[in-house]
C-alpha cells in the first residue's frame, strides 16, 4: 500500500490530507480532487439564530444554527455532505469559513464546532462572538461553499490529519463512513482536555 505523498500532506493547511488509494491529497477543497465534491445547492444567504450553545471541551463551543434561512435550505438535496462548510459574517466584516458539522434536519438547525482562541494578539472575531453567544445572538451565513467530501467507491483505507480547526470537517467525514474503511489519522489539538472521542460504524 503506498503512503500518502509527502508534499500533498505538508501543503494542506486546514484538513492536511486526504489519501486513499490514488495517494492524492488536496488542499484545496472542491478543486480537482475525486475525492471533494463542488455542488450547486440552493444557496443559504441570510440570518442564521443561534438555538443552542454546548461547550464541546474548554476550547470548542458548538452552536446550533436555525431560523427561516436556516430551515428553508435544509430542505435542499445534498446539504448533509461531511465537510461542506459556510462563511460567517459579523457585522459587514468580512466572512470566515466554518464547517457544518452536523445537521438537524428535524430542529430545523445546522451544529458548528467553534474553536476558541485565546492565545493570540487577539482572540478572534468570530471565534470570540462564538464565545459569549446565547440563543436568539445572529449571525449572517453564506454557502455552503463548494467543499463536501465523498469516498471513493472502492477505497479500503483513508488519511486523515487536522488541527483543532479542521477536526469538525474530519469527524464529519469519518461518521461518514461505510463500516470497514480503515482510517488513519493524525489530529493535533491543544492539550488533552481537547480530546475528543470519535463515532464509527462497526464492521
Ligand atoms: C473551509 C474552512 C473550514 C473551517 N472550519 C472551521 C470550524 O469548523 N471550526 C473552527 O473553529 N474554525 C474553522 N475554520 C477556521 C476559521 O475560519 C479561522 O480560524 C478563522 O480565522 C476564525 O476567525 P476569527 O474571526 O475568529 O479570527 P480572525 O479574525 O481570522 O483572527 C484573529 C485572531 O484569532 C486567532 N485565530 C484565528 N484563527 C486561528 C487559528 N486557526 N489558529 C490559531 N489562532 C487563530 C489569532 O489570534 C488571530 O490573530 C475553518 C476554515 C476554513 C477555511
């Protein structure tokens, strides 16, 4: 079996590397890859309103996204793809991607795991809006962006590596699995309080 190739790993920045059998991994969600998908969904473009807040670990807050926008897009084919992600924008600033971590197609919300920072020269916008928010807070949402991943028919295993950012697009995918896909991953988060643990499918 041969090993992801070095140089697709190193340059990814957010979700490093995808690997299955071809060995390729793109950084670029959506662009050239077999392995993303780009999808023309009804696109969401509006006011999302935070439903729920659940600390996740010490430094992730999960949000549940919903409202009319919300709702009304849900009902488009495809939205469940593990990874598409959409921009979020605070008051004309400019937009920051985020990975739709789970939907809910029955509460009508989308889930997404905000990482807080704290250790920077500031703690980020939307980061620290993610912080304080309650429910009935607002936030405008855009996309999904092209992005979403989707196994190869045939892969036997997968590659996954991701910073804590990046560890809601690589929980999505890997729930996303069919029972027996072998999955290898590295995954760098700050400090064991944020460990998370991992859902598979037996088989
Ligand atoms: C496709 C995609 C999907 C993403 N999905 C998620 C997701 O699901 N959850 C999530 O939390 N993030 C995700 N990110 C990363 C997120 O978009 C960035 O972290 C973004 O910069 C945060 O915006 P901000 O306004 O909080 O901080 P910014 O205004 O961009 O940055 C201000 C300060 O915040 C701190 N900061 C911001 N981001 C980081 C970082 N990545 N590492 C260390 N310090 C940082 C730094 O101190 C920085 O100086 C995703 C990015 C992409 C491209």
């Amino acid at each position: 079996m041969d090993i992801c190739k070095a140089e697709h790993i190193n340059s990814a920045s957010m979700l490093g590397a995808i690997c299955m059998r071809c060995g390729y991994a793109n950084p670029r969600p959506g662009i050239g890859s077999k392995q993303w998908v780009s999808f023309n969904l009804c696109d969401l473009r509006g006011r999302s309103i935070v439903q729920r807040c659940t600390g996740i670990t010490p430094r992730m807050r999960r949000l549940a996204l919903g409202g009319p926008d919300v709702v009304a897009w849900l009902k488009s084919d495809g939205v469940e793809f593990p990874a598409a992600w959409v921009k979020l924008r605070l008051d004309g600033r400019d937009g920051r991607g985020y990975t739709i971590r789970q939907v809910d197609k029955r509460e009508g919300t989308i889930d997404i795991d905000f990482v807080l920072h704290y250790d920077g020269p500031d703690n980020g916008t939307v980061s620290d809006w993610a912080r304080f928010a309650r429910p009935g807070d607002q936030v405008d949402i855009r996309g999904p962006r092209a992005g979403g991943f989707r196994l190869l028919p045939d892969s036997k295993w997968i590659w996954l590596a991701a910073d804590a950012c990046a560890l809601p697009a690589a929980q999505a995918i890997m729930e996303s699995l069919p029972a027996g896909v072998e999955v290898h991953a590295l995954f760098v988060v700050h400090d064991n309080d944020e460990r998370q643990s991992a859902r598979f499918r037996v088989g």
